[in-house]
C-alpha cells in the first residue's frame, strides 16, 4: 500500500508545490485531528484516485474513530449526490426546477454519527471539489450559525485543493506511465 510519505516522494518537480503543501497539510491551526482528517479523507474520496484514497484512509485510520471515517465517507457519498442536483438547480435557467421536491434521501446530513459542524466541514470540503456553489453557500451559513470560524473553513477548503490537485497529478502520471 502507498503512504502519504510515498505520495509526497513521488510528486514530480512541477508539483514541487504540491508536495510541499501536502507536507503542511496536517498543520491546520484551529483544527482537530478529526476536522483535519476526517476532511482529507472526505477529499480523498471525492477527488476519485484509488492510490491517495488508500494512503490517505491508512493515515486517518491512525488519527480517527471508526464512526468519524464513516461520517467521512458519507460527507463524499451524499455530496456526490446532492452536488449534481443542486449544482443543476443552480444552473439551469428554468427556476421552476428549484421550487420542485428533491426527493432524495439525505438522512446522515441531520444524524452523521459525529459534530454536526464536522460533518459539514467534511461536506463543504466536498462540494468545493465538486463545484456546487448552491452547497457550498448552505455549508458555509451551518457552519457561521454553529461558531465555526472563518479561518476553519478556509483551511478545509485548502485541504480539499491540495487534496485534489495531487489526485490530478497521480492520475496525470500514471496515464502517461501507460
């Protein structure tokens, strides 16, 4: 299995900032191991690469509980989800579509297994990977109305680019490895 350490070993020079900055990741003044993690691995999740997945799952595994990685995975899962339908709403033109009923599933959003405010820094993290402004604005006003700071957030949104772009980079290079 891969290692964050390998990951980081493995940047080729032009990701030299990358490699840096996936160095400093776990330094997040203000951030718990779980907000820290728990958002990487949320990341990891939505950024789609098999070998970051893993080598970040193995670290958090280390610095998180079992329903924390749960809460984790379920931020990347229902993200995946609710990303794509009001990122629609959000861009479509007819704005009938957003006065219509979701009718999707949404249950762990109001009970995931860990902080509410966590979960919606995991959630966040996710939808400014996936681009769903609509999300990212309703994440944002949960987690100012729960006390979560400004600096918290950003600091999420700073994983989750550094998180996706090294994805980016694996999966650059392995193609061309091919």
């Amino acid at each position: 299995m891969t290692s964050i350490v390998e990951i980081k070993d493995s940047m080729p020079a032009y990701a030299k900032d990358l490699k840096l900055n996936l160095s400093s990741m776990a330094n997040n003044p203000g951030m718990t191991d779980q907000q820290v993690y728990g958002t990487a691995l949320a990341c990891a999740f939505a950024s789609r690469n098999a070998k970051l997945t893993k080598a970040v799952a193995a670290e958090a595994k280390e610095k998180l509980t079992p329903e924390a990685i749960e809460a984790a995975k379920g931020a990347a899962a229902i993200m995946g989800m609710n990303n794509i339908y009001y990122r629609f709403n959000h861009l479509v033109s007819d704005e009938e579509y957003s006065t219509m009923p979701a009718r999707l599933r949404m249950n762990i959003i109001g009970k995931p297994g860990i902080d509410k405010a966590d979960f919606e820094l995991f959630s966040i993290a996710v939808s400014a990977i996936n681009g769903c402004g609509m999300c990212i604005d309703s994440h944002d006003k949960v987690l100012k109305n729960a006390g979560v700071i400004k600096e918290t957030i950003q600091n999420a949104i700073r994983i989750a680019s550094v998180i996706h772009a090294v994805a980016v980079v694996i999966d650059a290079e392995d193609a061309l490895a091919e």
